[in-house]
C-alpha cells in the first residue's frame, strides 16, 4: 500500500529543493527524520514537514505503524513562476522569476 503527501507551492526552487529528497529516498522512516534535522537548509524544513504529513497519514488513514515505514519516492516538481521586474539601466527591465515547487512523498511498508 502505498502513502503519500503533497505540498503544494512551496516558495522554493524545484533544484534547491531536490538535493535534499535525494538524500532521503529509500531509507526507513526514523532515518529520513534523522538525516531531514540535521541539514541546515529551507528546504530540508519543507521536506520534513511533508514527509510528517505522509506518515500521520499512514498512522491515522490505514492503521499503520511508522517504524515499518520506508520512503519508496521523494520527487519535486516545478510549481507556478511569479514573473517580476528589476528596473535596469537605460530604462530597460530585467526579468526576476519567483520560482516555487510541489514536494511528493510516497511512502510503503517493508517487504
């Protein structure tokens, strides 16, 4: 069975946010906790609170415990773009893009 969570719109770049759902896929539970609170990055909080979110499901939803817990899939995707402008030289623009993302955990019990 699987167990997943979305957050969606994270004010954080898809890239920034990937390096750290690298690190977690494909370890137990408790140690994806361990690894995600001791990386000192935004995003590292995002994938964190995510990653809770997955397995208060998993407890709540279908009676599972989360020590038989591990995380299968941790994938970030490109959320929307806020476009804004920079006033340059000459009086020209420089485009500025606000880039967000949408973090997905999916998690399964041990074989």
């Amino acid at each position: 069975m699987e167990i997943r969570s979305i957050y969606k719109g994270a004010r954080l770049s898809a890239f920034k946010c990937r390096e750290v759902t690298r690190e977690i896929q494909g370890l137990s539970v408790s140690n994806a906790l361990d690894v995600l609170t001791n990386t000192p990055r935004k995003a590292a909080r995002l994938v964190e609170k995510t990653l809770k979110s997955a397995i208060a499901n998993a407890e709540n939803n279908n009676n599972l415990r989360a020590d038989t817990l591990i995380v299968k899939e941790a994938v970030v995707g490109e959320g929307p773009t806020l476009k804004r402008f920079q006033p340059k030289a000459r009086g020209s623009a420089g485009p500025i893009r606000k880039r967000s993302s949408h973090i997905r955990i999916i998690l399964v019990e041990k074989a």
